[in-house]
C-alpha cells in the first residue's frame, strides 16, 4: 500500500465518526474491520491487563482476536512476563510489539510469546494503552500476519482508529443495558404513579390491588434496580429509560 492515501485519510476519519455515534458494541468491530485489514490489522480488541493495583486480571472484553490466544495467554500469565504488557505501565503512547521486543536487552520471554502469538496469525501489531476510571490497565490491540505498521501515515491511520474504538467501547461498556435490569409490568405501572407522586394507598385504588401489594412491586422493583427507595426507583428507571412509553 503506498503511503499516504487519500482515501485511506478520507475514510480513517469517517470511521473515527462512525465509531462516535455507535450505539451497539458488536457492531463496533464491523465499523473498523474493513478499514483495519488494508492495514494488515485484521484482528483486534479491548484487553484487560492489569487491575487498579497492578495485579495481572486479563481478559479480552470485545473485539476479534482468536479465543484460542487469547485463552493460551491468560492461562500462562503471559501478562506477567511479557514486556509489551509492562510497558503499559509506564506510558500511555501507543506502540508497536516489535518496537519494544527488539529493544536492546530485551527480554527473551517477550521473544517467545511473540513467536506463539505468530503461530495464531499474530506476528506484530500495536498496543493503545487506556486507564480505566477505576485505575485498572486496558489496551487496545490491533495485530495480523502482515501488519503495515513501518510506514508513519499507515500506522498513524492504525493508531487514530485504534483509540477512537477504544473510546467507542469503554463508552459502550459503561452504558447501563436494559437487557440487565428489567422491571415488570406491574412494577413499572406502579413506579409511573410514584413519579406523579400518588402513594401506595392511592396507587393500589388505582391499580385495583391492595396498597401491600403495590409495596411489594416497588420493593421487588428497588432489588432489580439496586437502589434503596422508591424515589431512588423512579431515577433509576427513569436513567434507564424504563418509563418511556
């Protein structure tokens, strides 16, 4: 691929808006994979490293690298010893593998987890380093078979997305889902109420059900939402869009 490209530019930022206006984190990696495989970065995701005190916790949270590396590295520990997971640690610039494995006195366990990694289609890629609001340690991870990450404006392109999905996904991540938290019928009719500020006596007339009744769908209601009055309740529903029409 020559060097710069024009519609590689023109398109890099159409993702990059694209990817802002996701609303589904499944279809995040259909907005990049198109873009990120000219690249020779047809795998990809979002992975956990390290938890709030820098112990290993690693995981993969979304995106499409192969379950069975990602499932190898957890198991070894990989995270532990590997130096392109340490570095993390210690910036927040984006970087790519060979970058940091072929530095001089470089760790030779670094040297043979990227040669396994090869063995599932990963020769090289880039780590986008994140910190969660919890201080835990996540990063984005772009690799292929032939990642075009020599060239300065291929993987300038490479970074810009990288990061862009990243955000896209934490946004995503930290939305509330409905599909988690859904009330009943009856408990949503009854949370309707509390917001027009009837009481569960008043409710229950309305409703055709005794006022006990009426508290033990709000109470139910409460538990499913987390919260610890019926007040809190209608916020919270109210946050979720649970009330809508």
């Amino acid at each position: 691929m020559n060097s710069f490209d024009p519609l590689l530019a023109e398109r890099a930022f159409e993702t990059v808006a694209t990817l802002r206006a996701a609303t589904d984190i499944a279809a995040l990696d259909g907005i990049i994979e198109p873009v990120l495989t000219p690249l020779g970065l047809p795998y990809f995701g979002v992975g956990r490293f390290f938890g709030p005190a820098g112990q290993v916790d690693a995981g993969l949270l979304n995106g499409n690298l192969p379950n069975d590396w990602v499932r190898h590295y957890a198991r070894c520990g990989y995270a532990m010893h590997s130096p392109l997971a340490l570095e993390m640690l210690t910036t927040s610039l984006p970087y790519t593998w060979n970058s940091i494995v072929r530095r001089p006195g470089h760790n030779v366990t670094g040297s043979r987890i990227l040669n396994e990694a090869g063995d599932f289609g990963l020769l090289d890629g880039l780590y986008i380093p994140m910190r969660e609001a919890d201080m835990s340690y996540t990063a984005v991870v772009l690799s292929g078979p032939c990642p075009e990450l020599g060239d300065p404006f291929l993987a300038t392109a490479a970074e810009v997305i990288g990061a862009h999905y990243g955000l896209a996904a934490r946004r995503l991540n930290a939305a509330p889902k409905q599909s988690d938290r859904q009330i009943t019928h009856r408990q949503r009719e009854c949370l309707l109420w509390v917001r027009a500020g009837k009481s569960s006596t008043v409710i229950g007339e309305i409703l055709g059900i005794s006022a006990a009744t009426v508290n033990e769908h709000i109470g139910n209601a409460c538990r499913t939402l987390g919260v610890a009055t019926r007040v809190q309740a209608v916020i919270e529903a109210m946050r979720l869009e649970l009330l809508d029409s």
